[in-house]
C-alpha cells in the first residue's frame, strides 16, 4: 500500500505514483505462504532456476520477511504485526 514511516536509503518505491490496493488479502497470503512452504518441505522449490545452485546443507529455511511496497510494520491487520 506504498505506507511507510521511515525513508530507507535503499528503497525502491517510488512514492509518486499511488499504491493500487489498500487492503492485505490475508487469505492469499497465507495461502501462498503455504504453498511455498509445502514446496520447500518437498523439495520442489530447488528444481526452480533461482533457488537450484543453492548448495544442499544451505536448503532450508530459518526465516521468512515480508517485503515489497511499503512497511510492514504499519499493517493495520493483527495478523500482519511482527
């Protein structure tokens, strides 16, 4: 939702241009958590072009950060809090 408190050196939004949706679909999160989450417990994730040179003691997950086009700190969902 382009929402954010800080001014990060390193940003990549660009703050002109109005965030097209306001609202998290949390359903589709957690949905799409899943699946990526049942892909890694699978294995399947690896065959992928980005994550195959990833050597194999490396394969795993430790931990997972939500990024993209504001903070996530300042979602207004419980569910969304860190």
């Amino acid at each position: 939702d382009k929402i954010c408190n800080f001014d990060c050196v390193y940003c990549q939004v660009d703050r002109a241009i109005p965030g097209a949706t306001k609202v998290v679909d949390l359903p589709r999160l957690k949905a799409e958590l899943a699946a990526m989450l049942e892909s890694v417990a699978r294995g399947e994730i690896w065959g992928h072009a980005k994550f195959r040179d990833v050597p194999v003691p490396l394969r795993t997950v430790h931990d997972i950060a939500f990024s993209g086009d504001g903070e996530p700190t300042t979602c207004r969902h419980r569910a969304c809090s860190p």
